[in-house]
C-alpha cells in the first residue's frame, strides 16, 4: 500500500503549466526526475527516473537501456493542445508542454538533452535503499549501488561502480560488496557512446546529457539519471587524464559473516515462514481489506488475489480524494473526477506487492520463487532469502523464530524495503499491524487499524467514482 499512497499524493497534487505555443511533435530525449515526498516529517523522498525519446514519426521508446534503443518503439504517442499522451499496448501517460525543451509530469519536470558533446566532469550517479536499524532493535536491511563516469573533455575517461547488500541488528552484522573500476577512451555521436578500455574491451551506452555550460549538468546514460558531481570534478579529471588501465574488480565480505547455502535451505526456511505466519490458512488466502490513517488521511486498500485486483482509496473528512486500481497488467488513477492510466513500471510495482512480505509467503508464489541467495548475521541470527520471480529481486528478512521480520524488492528499476512489527492474529494467520517501509532515502510509517481477511467483494467495490 506504501507504494500507491505516494503514487496517490503526487497525482492528487499535481500543477498545471500551459504550453506557449502550440507543438504538433517531439523529437529528441527527455529526461527528468520524480522525487515523492514522504508525507512523514524528516522522511526524505524517494526517485524514480524517466526518460523518453521522441521521434517525430510519432513513435517513442522509454526503456534506453536496450541494445536496440535507437529503433525501440515502446508505443505512439498524440499531442492535443498543450497534452502530450504516451500510449502502450496497455495503459499510458500524460504529459504538459511547457516549451520545446521542457516537458511537465505529476510533480516533475523533464528537459530535452542532447547527444552530440559531453560537457566535461564527474558524473555521479547514486541509488541507495534501506529499512530499520537505526537506535531501535530493529533489523536493518540495505543496498547500495554507485557508479561514476569522468570525462576530460579531450577523449579520455575513468569510470567506477560499486554495490553492497548489508543486514543489521543494533550494529551492521553482514553482508557483501563488490566493485569494479577502469579508464580509457572514448567518442559520442547520435547519442551512443563508446568506451574502449586498455585492455581492448569496448562498451557501448546511449548517452544523453544537457548541453555544455549548464548549471547543475545531468545525464543520461542507459536510461539512468547521472548528476554533474563539481565537488568530484577534480580530483577524478586528475584520474582520467592518467595512463588508461585496464577494468579490474574485486569481492570481498563485510565482516565475513556472509554464509554460502545451497537453493533448498533457503526453500526450507521461507517454508517454515510459512507455517508460522499461517501455513494453510495463508495459502487459501482470496482477498483482503487494510484499514491505516496517514498524512491525516484514511487508506483503504483492497485486495483480489485470485483475480490480480489491487486497490487504495485515500479519504479525507469522510470524502473520497483519490483512487489508485489495478487489474492485471491494466491499471487507472482519479482525483477531483478525473481519470488518467496508469504507467506500465507503476503497475508492474503494484502487481509485485502481491508476491513481496507476508503475500510472498505464500506456498503457491513459492513454488515460483527461484532461489539466489542466503545470508546471516551474526550479531542477531537474521537471515535474509533472496529470490526472483517473474524477473524481479525480492528478499525476506526472518528472525531465529522464523518470523518474517522485512522484506524488500526490487521492481522496474525502483527498491523498497519494509520493516514489520507489531505482530498480531488475523484468523489464524500472523500479520504486522506496524510497517516501516523505505525507498531511497524516503520513509513511510503505516500502522494499520485494521485487517479484514476473506471478506466479499462486489462490483460497487472496484468501480470508477462519479462526480467531484
């Protein structure tokens, strides 16, 4: 529900600009960035990036780390006065021209960059997710990836990437990291990139960027936002300008607490997971109704297993605000009376709800889950499962009880964790009543005031609201 409630308010509040003059088409890359604030005072924000590129015939492709991003075609897209709309096979998106070169999401701007000359610098690009930890007992469960690339401006270039995965009791308690770094040359031209290293690789990028002399420079680079870093500008010109190396990389644990296990010890302890929080009244679980108050707001969340259904009313002095619906790979949004569909990565997120934390406990989405990973720490017998289903990451947090105690995922380029507490019985099945869920560096508490299982659903429940 974290999820669609942020959704809900930046669509809510969403701000009109007014096109100068009148645009029949696009033609070139848009980028830009979605920061959602957490309706939680401190609670940071939370990024997603977008980035679309136009072409004149009508056409768009929205997924630019594709080897074939140059004549992708993600679908078509209209302009109607000041509307511009992207269509899918299922679902689209709207957008407001502000100018030739600036586009307007719900909540976000996106500029129009060029591929022909990278201004030179640091090029800094940061992902960051985590949940817990902190002063409390709480288990902490966090990744972390980063990545730069420096350019000297006269064909030169160093690059340098790094991820960790860390689980926590008080203290940080294991986890692994890995890195690689390089230099070598390089060339743009129509946007695509070329990185040739010392030892002969070669790599290529779509690569899009603001125009040279611009304030505060982004990047993109295979769909991913990179920021002009003028703090690092210096110190990593210095090592682009070095003798190219070749690409090295290195592994190595934190604290050597990291435990190898083979596929069937993880299957075993998300099988005992199961049986705590529910066993067989969790496997026949058909549908359920979520009760929390957030923001001042209440939320109300339903929810159709067997037929893929998701959705979250938000509520407002007994009046209905905003809606957010999925069915399958289809999916809508309304405020103030009027509807909009939603985007193919928002659905692809909502639908992974139904396979993450407790949900995902259940035998039948096991029976799917391929299994990639255990680890354990030691300073609090946590151990976190790593999974995939369907393409997307999801991990399970269980304590020395085999309760399942956070959990995270990662969908559609997007991470977020939850750390669960406040543990009670809904009908035989063991639920968390408090949730405290993080995506980048934004956070969102839920307490819930009440869980319905198994309750009848008609068709008054799913339908589109009438009137303001």
């Amino acid at each position: 529900m974290k999820f669609f409630i942020i959704a809900l308010i930046a669509f809510t509040f969403g701000v009109y600009y007014p096109a100068k003059a009148q645009i029949k088409s696009l033609n070139g890359v848009y980028a830009g960035c979605e920061f959602s604030p957490s309706p939680i005072i401190g609670g940071g924000t939370s990024r997603r990036d977008i980035v679309v590129l136009f072409r004149s015939d009508g056409t768009f492709n929205d997924y630019m780390g594709a080897a074939d991003w140059k004549t992708r075609v993600s679908g078509k897209y209209t302009i109607n006065g000041s509307k511009v709309t992207l269509n899918y096979a299922k679902g689209s998106s709207q957008y407001t021209i502000k100018s030739e070169t600036a586009l307007y999401g719900y909540g976000y701007d996106m500029f129009k960059l060029q591929g022909e000359v990278i201004p030179p610098g640091y090029y800094k690009f940061t992902r960051a997710m985590g949940g817990g930890g902190g002063a409390s007992a709480m288990v902490y469960v966090g990744a972390l990836n980063t990545g730069g690339l420096n350019f000297d401006g006269n064909g030169h270039f160093s690059n340098s990437r790094s991820s960790a995965v860390l689980i926590s009791g008080a203290n940080v308690g294991g986890g692994s990291s890995s890195g690689d770094s390089g230099s070598g040359t390089y060339k743009i031209k129509d946007g695509l990139l070329t990185l040739t290293f010392a030892n002969g690789k070669t790599e290529m990028h779509s690569f899009f960027s603001d125009k040279p002399g611009t304030k505060s420079a982004m990047a993109v680079v295979d769909g991913s936002v990179y920021f002009l870093d003028n703090k690092s500008t210096a110190a990593n010109t210095s090592a682009a300008k070095a003798k190219p190396t070749a690409t090295t990389s290195s592994q190595n644990n934190i604290q050597a607490t990291s435990q190898p296990a083979n596929a069937t010890d993880g299957m075993s302890l998300l099988i005992k997971a199961n049986n705590v929080h529910g066993g067989d009244k969790l496997d026949n679980l058909k549908t359920a109704k979520l009760t929390a108050s957030v923001m001042g707001m209440k939320a109300v969340e339903f929810i159709d297993l067997a037929n893929n259904k998701v959705r979250v009313e938000l509520w407002k002095n007994g009046k209905l605000n905003s809606v957010q619906q999925t069915e399958g790979d289809n999916g809508w949004q309304w405020a103030n009376g009027s509807k909009s569909t939603l985007s193919p990565d928002k659905i692809a997120e909502t639908k992974s709800t139904l396979y993450a934390g407790v949900l995902g406990l259940r035998k039948p989405v096991l029976d799917n889950m391929q299994i990639l990973n255990i680890q354990k720490a030691a300073s609090n017998n946590i151990y976190t499962v790593q999974c995939k289903l369907n393409g997307n990451t999801y991990v399970f947090a269980l304590n020395d009880q085999n309760q399942l105690v956070a959990y995270g995922y990662n969908v559609a380029g997007k991470t977020s964790t939850s750390v669960l507490t406040d543990m009670r019985p809904v009908q035989g099945i063991t639920l968390p009543f408090h949730e405290v869920s993080t995506s980048g560096q934004q956070k969102l508490n839920i307490q819930y005031d009440n869980i319905e299982l198994n309750p009848v659903f008609d068709d008054s429940s799913w339908k589109v609201p009438t009137g303001n």
